[in-house]
C-alpha cells in the first residue's frame, strides 16, 4: 500500500476510534511490601506490559470544561498514562508562598477516572515571574555576563542555594499532595535538564562550587597546578578562590583543556546532584511510585550514567526529524531520522539500572528546527516500535494538542488545536499501541534470547569524559565524536548484534565481544581490565585516538598511547598519526578492498605475532599498517587506526573480528534495524529503500509484511 493510502486509512481508522465507547480502564500497579523502600521494584513495569504509551498534556491551557472530554479520547486512542505539569510552577504558586494545587487534583482525578495512569513533573525548569523579579540571583549568568531574565525556560540556576530551596519548597507542596494519590504513578524531575546549547551558567554560586569541587578533588593548590599543566603561558594559580570558570567569551586565547575538562566533570556533577536532591524530596512523601528525569538524546553535558541509582527508570527525549539529512539512511533520511542514533541511546539508557524509556517523542511536526520537514507517513510508528523492539519500558509524546499561543504554536500533537480532530501522528501512537497490546497476548514469560544471537552479544564501552576531552581538542574540523562511536554502533547493527551501550564501572566481562572506540582517557586499572578480559576469552576492538592520554587529560610521558601498546602487540611510528584537510580523502587497503578516510589516521608498527589487516594505500606512509589484530590467551585484541568516511572499514573489520571467534552473523542493510526482546523479533526500516525482513520462512509475521516500505515494522516469533 503506498503512503498516501495508508495515510488516509490510518486517519479513518483514528476518527472511528476517537467516536467509539472508552476503552475499559487500565489499573494502576499494585504497591507491594517494597513499597516502603525508596528504589523501585519490578512491580512498577510488570514484565508482562511490556511497553506503556502515553502523552503530555496541558490542562491550564485549555478551558476545563474540555478536560474529561481530551481525557476520553487519549483513551479511545488506547493510550495509558498521561503526563502533566512540567511547567506549570506559576499555576502552582501564582504568589511567592501560596499554593494553587486543587486545579491540578481535578485534572488528576479526571484523568483517573476516564482510565488513564498519571504522570507528574517537578515544574523548575520554568520559574515563576515573581521569583526572578524578587530574586534575581537565581538565575543563571552567560558566558557574557548578562543576568537571565523571566520569559523563556531553563533560565534557573541549579548551582543558586536560594533557587534550590525554593525548588524544594514547591516539590514538598507537591509530593505532600499527590505522593499517596493511587492514580499518580510517577514524576518527572524538571524537563530537559540542560542550559539549552551548552550554555552554563556563569554565575558567582556556580564559581564558588566549581571551587569547592576543585579543591576536594586536589586538595592542595599545587596539585591543580601540576596536573592542569599551569606552568603553561603562565597560568599558575596561588589558592582556589582565584580559579574562574573557563568562559572563552572572556579570555583572549582558547581555555586551558584540562581547567575545561574538570569543569565539565563538575557540571555533570551539579546536574547529577540537583536530579538526586530533587528525587530525595520527592520520596519523603511518596512511596508508591516511581521518579524519572529526561535526558536529551546523545546531549553529553548531562550525564545519565551518573543517576542510575538516584531513578528508578532512565528517560531521555528524542526528535528524530528536525532537518537533519542524515545521508547514511538515503534521500529519505530527512523525513525518517537516525535508526543508529535512537539505538545507541535505548542501548545505553537500558543497562544503567535496567529500566528505559523516551519520555518526549514527537508525534509529527516540530517547529524550533532550522528546517522543519513532515516526518514520512509511517516513520512515528516506526520510531515507536524500534523502541518497543529495542526493550523500552515506557513511551511517551510532546504533545496531546497542538497550541494555540505560545512558540511552539506550529509544534503537532495528536489531535489539532480544536481539540478533537486526530492528526496523523497520533494515531500512528494509536497503531502502535494496538500492536503493543495484542503483542502482550502472545508474550512467553520465559523466552530467552536465541543462542546465535546471544553469541555475538556486544558491549560499547562508553565514557563521557573522553567526549568532553574529544571535543575539547578535536585536532581537525572533520572529526566527530559521536559519529565516531556511532561508526562502530552501526557496524555491529548491520552484523545484527545485541548491543549494550555500557560504562567502565559495568561489568563487561560477560560480553564475548567489547569495542571501545576512541577511548583517548584511560588509565592502567583499565588496561588491566582490558588485559585479563582478552586472556580469559574475550574479543576487544579499540579504535583511533584510544589510549592518548591520562585521566587528567595529559599526554604520557613516554611512547605515544604508551598503556595500550602491550595489549594491542603494536607502536605508532614517529609520526603516529595525520589528518587530511578539506574534502580531501586518503585510502586503506584491506583485502583488496579500498575505503576512504579523511578524519584521522594513524600508523602502526606491528611486533611479531601481531598480524596487519589493513594498510595506507597512499599519502608518503603508503603501506604503513593501519589495522592490526593479535591473539592473547584465550582472545584477541583487534586495533583500528583510522576512521573511514562511510564506516565500510569499521564494519568489516568487525565482521572480521567475528569471523576469528567463529561466531555467525548476518548481513543487515545500514540502518536496516533488527531487535530481539520477550520472545519477538522487530525490523524497523530507516532506509530510503524497500527491505526484505530477515526472518525464517517459517516464522509467523504478527505485524507487517515480508517486504518493508521505508518507515515500515514486522514483527514475528520463531
């Protein structure tokens, strides 16, 4: 059926439902014994729903004689929670002090009663006029030194001790109120956590808690000095109070890299500590629900890791068409997003404590992009059915009604700003959710993985700190961190890998195969880790830049990547690595193949036993190894020194790597994207292109067909 088609069907399927009898009312999970314990237990997202979906919705922005009405059509459309309040702070308190909730506790109670689940939010992301008005220190400070007024969002300053009590004060109110109400499930602390752009705050608070940080850290003004290398243009410091926040608005030459790595590291820090402060106050008046804060999507200045054990579930928000070409996914990759970037985060945020989900989805059209395309009829059920393949708990949308007023007035929801008339997206959720429900019948509680698909399980070893280090002194304008780690996590989706995105302090030792792209920051603990995991059996992949510098961001006193070079059976030569200007490309050989590179490429001189798997084909190092492999006790170490253009010579070397270890795996187009998950196979296509589906002639296609348009699902069982 072509997209125009299935459009139209699919909106005539969404007003028949919008215009049918409620569907019947989903019950809140049960409080077990464990309810009186602040972490979550299993009961939160029983096994046996698999994935929930739900919305975002407004109640003070529309007239409350409407509210039961939209509560019953999100019904109709089989969603089951809806979210609400993260930005309502001056609804809540209209006056520093007084409290307006009862509007809330009608929407709650509307919500309930038409069947659906409710979610609440802590609402700092967006203060109150009359806390910027009477405190003005509570906002966060530019690089240029302009305090940040009321009228937009996010403009609080997590770092101000006054911003935090008045935080505290309103999530009390809150909690207190709601934390006991049986058809609240869960909250969500704050929105986005972000100063939208990477913009910190600047701020005297911010500075004189940079300060403390530094100082519990070093302990004595001489350390900092030796490790930030302040000999350096002279930048040497007599005591803590002197250090400032790297701002390159104010400073004539670029920041000092390692002063800006330990202030990225504190920043993460503050934002891990405000997340952990508000889910404390949350849970002194709430024992029956879970707490959640979302993450923006590969946004690498919050670092989700760094909560696992402060929420019970990890979100995170993605919009994967906002004018993005994304060339690898074909023509089509405008309007279908990055099937490797929305995996690489459901792949991450699932292993942090062993709950994941997107908490803000789109649903059609966003507005605040440069460019601002439709999404491909079909892709917003894709993007909800790779989440369900990829082992989502929860999913949910921004935004039930599309607005009237404010800056996002062009942003879709699931119905128009009438109110009532369903837009394509939505029901597309509604699809999905179908899908999901009768998926739930003909779950196997005791399905485990395949035992051929469990044998190529892959672990990518992730550290935000080597992103701040990476981008901090990328060397080239070519370079990309995170599409270097995606260069790797497409290879090993095309191989049809199980992949865990995990960080150092996992355990990665159960994984037959680990990769480790451009692990610049390490230090000898970690290459002992690397080390006994080859000898004991285990296959690791490292990549260029791995293994350059120390933890505190200094280069070895010794042979370049020093640490690594026992492990990896190999040394960079006296020019150890180049990088090639412009659109200009350099070559590889690899079994008579040739790739393009341009980014970065290094040159490796292998010690006996050390076996070459590819070579320069040009440039004055032609023949200079730039991938070598080795085998050390029961495994082998594999070494790729140069990063390909199109990611063809990661993904080979890959398939290579487990072709050694004698384990089968398959051939999936890029961005072909198949999981496994409760006994189900899912294929969602983010290809510009018509794909077959990978499943046995002999498996039962519950959802789709053989053949996928892009944007298409299939889901089957063996």
């Amino acid at each position: 059926m072509s997209h125009k088609y299935r459009a139209l069907g699919t909106l005539l399927t969404g007003l028949a439902l919008l215009n049918a009898p409620a569907a019947s009312a989903q019950k809140a999970p049960k409080a077990s014994k464990a309810a009186a314990v602040a972490k979550a237990t299993p009961d939160y997202f029983p096994a046996a729903d698999m994935m929930t979906i739900g919305v975002y919705y407004y109640p003070e922005a529309w007239p409350e004689s409407q509210w039961a009405r939209d509560f019953a059509n999100m019904r109709k459309l089989g969603l089951e929670f809806v979210h609400m309040g993260e930005f309502a702070w001056g609804l809540y308190e209209p006056q520093e002090g007084k409290y307006s909730l009862d509007w809330l506790e009608r929407a709650v109670k509307l919500a309930s009663q038409a069947g659906l689940k409710v979610v609440l939010c802590t609402p700092s992301a967006a203060p109150p006029v009359w806390l910027a008005e009477n405190h003005p220190e509570t906002m966060m400070v530019s690089a240029q030194g302009r305090r940040q007024a009321h009228g937009t969002r996010e403009q609080g300053n997590w770092s101000s001790p006054l911003f935090r009590q008045y935080v505290a004060k309103i999530n009390t109110q809150l909690a207190q109120r709601f934390g006991q109400n049986p058809a609240v499930v869960g909250w969500q602390i704050d929105n986005e956590l972000s100063h939208y752009g990477r913009q910190f705050s600047y701020d005297d608070f911010s500075k004189t808690k940079f300060q403390a940080w530094l100082k519990q850290k070093y302990g004595t003004i001489d350390n900092l000095n030796r490790d930030w290398g302040n000999v350096f243009w002279s930048q040497l410091y007599q005591n803590f109070e002197q250090i400032r926040i790297p701002n390159p608005d104010e400073l004539v030459a670029t920041p000092n890299p390692h002063a800006l790595l330990d202030f990225e590291r504190w920043f993460a820090d503050e934002a891990a500590d405000y997340i952990r402060e508000q889910a404390a106050t949350l849970r002194q008046h709430s024992r029956h629900q879970w707490v959640t804060t979302n993450h923006m999507a590969t946004h690498r200045d919050v670092n989700p890791a760094l909560t696992r054990k402060d929420v019970d579930i990890t979100t995170w928000t993605v919009y994967p068409v906002h004018g993005e070409v994304f060339p690898e996914n074909g023509p089509l990759g405008f309007r279908l997003g990055n099937g490797a970037m929305l995996g690489f985060m459901h792949d991450f945020t699932r292993p942090l404590n062993g709950y994941s989900g997107v908490m803000e989805l789109q649903p059609g059209q966003v507005n605040w992009g440069d460019v601002n395309p439709q999404p491909l009829p079909g892709a917003v059920h894709m993007w909800l059915m790779h989440a369900f393949g990829s082992g989502a708990n929860l999913i949910c949308s921004y935004r039930y009604r599309q607005p009237r007023a404010g800056s996002e007035l062009y942003h879709y929801g699931f119905v128009g700003p009438d109110g009532v008339t369903p837009l394509p997206g939505g029901l597309e959720y509604a699809q999905a959710m179908r899908e999901v429900t009768q998926l739930r019948q003909l779950r196997k509680p005791n399905a485990t993985m395949p035992a051929r698909h469990a044998a190529r399980r892959t672990a990518l070893l992730y550290n935000v700190d080597n992103r701040f280090d990476l981008d901090n002194q990328t060397s080239t304008t070519r370079w990309n961190s995170m599409g270097h780690l995606l260069r790797y996590y497409r290879g090993l989706k095309t191989l049809n890998c199980p992949v865990d995105v995990i960080t150092e302090d996992q355990d990665f030792s159960k994984y037959p195969f680990v990769v480790a792209p451009a692990y610049q920051l390490l230090d000898k603990t970690l290459v002992d880790r690397w080390t006994a995991y080859v000898q004991n059996g285990g296959h690791l992949v490292l990549s260029v830049r791995t293994g350059q510098k120390d933890r505190r961001g200094m280069l070895w006193e010794g042979l370049w990547a020093m640490p690594i070079l026992d492990l990896i059976g190999a040394k960079f030569n006296d020019r150890p690595f180049d990088m090639l200007p412009g659109q200009v490309k350099g070559q590889v050989t690899a079994a008579a193949k040739k790739y393009d590179w341009g980014s970065w490429g290094e040159q490796l001189v292998p010690n006996a036993g050390t076996n070459v798997l590819a070579t320069y084909a040009d440039q004055f190092y032609a023949g200079a190894a730039a991938v070598v492999t080795r085998k050390l006790g029961k495994g082998t170490v594999t070494y790729v020194g140069a990063e390909s253009l199109a990611g063809d010579l990661e993904r080979d070397v890959l398939r290579q790597v487990y072709a050694a270890a004698n384990v089968a795996v398959e051939n999936l187009p890029d961005q072909l994207m198949v999981n496994w998950r409760d006994g189900f196979w899912v294929a969602t296509n983010f290809t510009s292109s018509k794909q077959a589906v990978p499943a046995p002639a002999s498996a039962k296609l519950l959802v789709g067909t053989r053949e996928l348009e892009p944007g298409g699902v299939a889901v089957w069982q063996e």
